[in-house]
C-alpha cells in the first residue's frame, strides 16, 4: 500500500477546510430557522437532546462509537479518525412521523423532515492520522401546539366569539467540530476536536380571534447562544480476539463541560408586526460533562456487535436566564443512554448485490435531562 504524499495532503487540506468552513458555518442557520416540527419535549430545556455521528450509528441505536469500516468514518470518537483511507463526504437527513393518542380525542399525525448532518473526513497519512469537520444538531427545537376555545365577547347579548392561541418553537444548537485522530501504533489511536456550539432558540405564541373587533396578537422569545467546548477520546481494537477470524475494539470520549453566552429577546405586539420589548444579556448557561464508554465485537467479517453507553452530567449545570423543564428541586437531572446494535452481511465489489447489503437493527433506552 502507498502512502500519500504528506505535502500534497496539506494543500488539500487547507482547501478543504476553507471550503468546508464556509459551507458549515451558514448551515446552522438555517438550521435555527426551520420550523419542521417534532415531539413536544423539544419545548423544554435547551431543547431536545439529539445527535448525529453516522449513518452507521444512527441505524444500530444511536450508538457504535467503537466500531470501525472502510465504508464510512466514526465522527462519535475523534480517535477513529485515524482509521481512514479514503476521503469521504456525508449528508444526512432524518424524516419523522409522530403519532399522538389520547382517550377520548383522534390520533393526530405529524410528518417532518430535516438536513441533519454535514461532514468530510479525509487522511493526511492513511490509516494514520486523519482529518474530520462536521456540523450536526446538539439539540433541536420543533413542536407545534394549537388550543381552541371560547369567551364570551358581549355579556349583554351573551354573543360568543372563538379563539385559538397557538404555541410552537423552532431551532436550536448546532454543532460545527474539527477533529484530528491520530495512531502511534497499529490497534491503538487518540484523538481531540474543538466543537463550536451555536443556536437560537424562539418560542412564539399566538392568539388569534374570529371577530374583527379583537386583534391577533403574538408573543416572541428568542434566545441566541454560542459557545466552545473540547472533545477527547482512544480507541482501540485487538485482532485475533479468541480467534483469527474474530476482534474486539473499545473506545471512551470526555467532552468538557462549557459556558454559552449570547442574548434573549423578547418581542409582543399584532400578528405579524411584533416589537422588541426588550434584550436582555445571558452570560451564563452551563452545558455539562459528557462521557462515551463503547465495545464492539466482530463476530466475522460479516457480523459486528455493539454496545455504547453515554454519560451528560446536567444536574450539576446551572443558568442565568430561566428555561422550562426544571424538576420539582429547580434543576435538570443526569442524561444516561444505552443503546445496542448488530450489523450483518457486506462483502466486496465483486460480489453479487444481495451479499453486499448491510442489514442494521439498533435499540436503546435514554432518560431526558429534563422533567416536563
């Protein structure tokens, strides 16, 4: 195998990088103004807790950090950078369909999508030191709720006039990281990320009247938030596990916890032409610490098991500014996720297309940080 040449590596590197900055810095922004809407919990807290490592990931439960393939890259471990080849560019999107009961009320049905991640990994010495940029959601913000009802609007004459006063949020944190894996020797890496977090979080409620005599009115939060924060994390795989033909990998990420800073404004006034009432500054909302603990073992070539447990430590954060979701002691509680997943089948080029699709089956259980 021949190694690329090192300078020619750099050039491209810093090409890529000015390219992809670019490119990743106004995704979050649009991003932050899509109104898709999801489940109700996103109201809460900074927003719903999402994430988006792989496609890989994503199908086996959200996990799979200490897996490795030559089909795609581990953006989960900044150390799995290192385990790359071939230069690589991802985009993932995510559609949702929700369906919500309650005793005596119809199901209500709500489809949505959105782009969801964006990254590009490339090596700067194959299977030795790697390259990786992404920008994908921290949390997200995406609900919609409607109440009708009605008051009575002339008690001389007992007329009635219907209402409805609408809720619904968008937006949220994205996350743009640059990463860097490197191996000293074979089986063993290391690796760190800067991750730059960015968002703006908007809550709206509406009030509109089915009687000119009443104006429509709206009320506006939004809260804009930036910040740094660092990632580290080692893997390591062990060839010949039991036998040839089987491995074993493990891997362990600690991101620091970090301070956002930003402002909250808040606006009232007509439907459609609402008004600054006034800004306030935030200097202090905490984000927690977060810990990864991942094993996988390859059964065969065909066959990959993996287990994955996450760590955020969000009852130890604190704010300056007010968010709801807070349990009964004024605080949010620790995040814990498992999750487990297997992959099954692959092969090479040149074998026939049923023996080259993946089948994927992940499953995992997460407690919210916050407590509606």
């Amino acid at each position: 195998m021949t190694e690329r040449n090192p300078l020619r590596s750099v050039v491209r590197l810093v090409a890529v990088v000015t390219g992809s900055l670019i490119f990743l810095s106004s995704t979050p922004t649009v991003h932050a103004q899509s109104e898709a809407q999801g489940t109700i919990y996103s109201r809460f807290g900074l927003g719903e807790r999402v994430g988006m490592t792989s496609s890989r990931s994503q199908a086996m439960g959200g996990g799979a950090l200490a897996t490795r393939s030559d089909r795609g890259t581990n953006f989960g471990n900044p150390a799995a950078l290192s385990d790359i080849f071939f230069t690589r560019f991802t985009v993932g999107f995510v559609r949702n369909n929700i369906t919500e009961s309650a005793d005596g009320f119809e199901d209500s049905n709500l489809a949505s999508g959105y782009l969801n991640a964006i990254q590009i990994s490339f090596p700067l010495l194959s299977y030795k030191i790697g390259v990786g940029l992404s920008s994908s959601p921290y949390t997200r913000v995406g609900y919609r709720v409607e109440e009708q009802g009605t008051f009575e609007s002339d008690p001389g004459t007992g007329n009635m006039t219907p209402y409805s006063v609408t809720f619904h949020g968008n937006g949220g944190l994205q996350k743009v990281s640059t990463g860097i894996g490197y191996s000293p020797r074979t089986g063993f890496s290391i690796g760190a990320s800067a991750d730059l977090l960015w968002g703006i979080l908007e809550h709206v409620q509406s009030t509109g009247f089915l009687n000119p005599a009443f104006d429509d009115g709206i009320v506006v939060e939004s809260t804009r938030l930036s910040g740094i924060t660092g990632t580290f994390g080692i893997w390591y795989r062990q060839t010949g596990f039991l036998t040839t033909a089987k491995s074993f990998s493990g891997g362990a990420t600690l991101t620091l916890p970090t301070s956002l800073k930003g402002t909250r404004v808040f606006s009232s006034g007509r439907a459609g032409t609402a008004d600054t009432l006034a800004t306030i500054k935030v200097s202090a909302v905490q984000l927690p610490l977060s810990a990864t603990l991942a094993v996988a073992y390859q059964a065969n070539a065909r066959m990959t098991f993996a287990l994955d447990f996450l760590y955020e430590g969000w009852g130890n954060v604190t704010s300056d500014v007010a968010f709801p979701g807070l349990n009964d002691d004024g605080e949010y509680t620790d995040r814990y996720r498992f999750s487990a997943g297997v992959e099954y089948g692959g092969g090479s080029v040149s074998d026939a297309f049923t023996r080259r699709v993946l089948i994927r089956f992940g499953l995992y259980l997460d407690n919210s940080y916050v407590s509606p």
